[in-house]
C-alpha cells in the first residue's frame, strides 16, 4: 500500500511539472504572438509615414525654383524610398502588404499644400510645408516606439532610421525657410 501511495504522488509530482512546462511554453508564445503584432503595427506606420513623406515631396517638386533646395529634396526622397525597400523586406517576412496615409491626413496635407502655394510659389513655403511634414512624421514615430513596445528590435530600428532621416531633411531645409 505505501509503495502504490508513493507512486500516485511522483505521478502527480510528474503531472505538476509538466503543467508548469506547458504554462511556461503558452506564456512564451503568448509574447511572441505580441512581439509579432507590435512588429507589423509599427512597420505599417513606418511604411504609411514613408510614402506620406515620397507623396509630399513629389507635390512641392514642381514648384521648387532653388537648385540646392531641389537636391536636398531628391536626397530626401532617395532616402526615403531605400528605406522603403528595406521595410518591404520586413514586411514580406510577416506576410503583411503594408499600410497606406489614412485618406484623411493625405486629403489635408493636399488641401495644405495647394492652399499655401497657390498664394505664394515660393521656396521658402515648400521648405516649411516639407519641413512641419518632417516634424509631424518624427513625432507620431516617436509616438508608435512608445505605444508598440513589444515591437521586435528590426522594427526599432528601421522605425528610429525613419526619425533620423526626417530630422536631418528638416535639419537640411533650415536655411531654405
């Protein structure tokens, strides 16, 4: 009889152990499984943000008279769309197409623009126009880092990529406003 108590107690012992593992392994694959959605949230705001930015530039290209303001904007855009290459990759790797402008925020950033340089075709508007789209592009950036913690460190780092080429094209179009 003492023999048959302890073998039901190690067949418990056994049967606690492996529940602990079994918990242990779900709560693993639970933060992976948010790891992963913070990825793909992050990059979809990265990849809206980077053709918001493509989208803005190429608006104000052709009122732009300065030849050095030209290719500070072209640099930019350069810039912009070899990041975007990279964020497609990351993208491909979890299956996601990406993220469009939200139609509003696309419609009055158009409405912007073509207000401002209807009433003054002037270098210094489109350097100040790129530059405040530059500004609100780092601070929605910094704003997602923030709100996507779980996000993985590739996203980070593409997304802190993004912020820093948006600092230096406002940064490059200083002495244009």
């Amino acid at each position: 009889r003492r023999q048959r108590q302890m073998c039901i107690r190690d067949r418990f012992r056994i049967f606690l152990y492996k529940q602990a593992k079994l918990l242990k392994i779900l709560k693993n694959q639970r933060r992976l499984i948010m790891i992963e959605q913070d990825t793909i949230k992050l990059l979809r705001e990265c990849d809206a943000g980077i053709k918001m930015g493509i989208s803005a530039i190429d608006e104000v290209m052709k009122y732009v008279k300065n030849e050095e303001l030209k290719k500070v904007l072209q640099n930019g855009m350069k810039d912009n769309e070899e990041l975007k290459n990279e964020l497609l990759e990351l993208l491909n790797d979890y299956h996601d197409d990406g993220k469009d402008p939200g139609a509003m925020a696309k419609g009055m950033s158009w409405m912007k623009t073509n207000v401002k340089l209807a009433v003054n075709e002037s270098d210094n508007v489109v350097a100040d126009l790129i530059t405040d789209g530059c500004n609100m592009g780092v601070k929605s950036l910094f704003k997602y880092l923030n709100q996507y913690k779980a996000a993985d460190e590739k996203s980070k780092k593409l997304a802190k990529k993004l912020i820093s080429i948006e600092e230096d094209l406002s940064s490059n179009l200083r002495k244009f406003l």
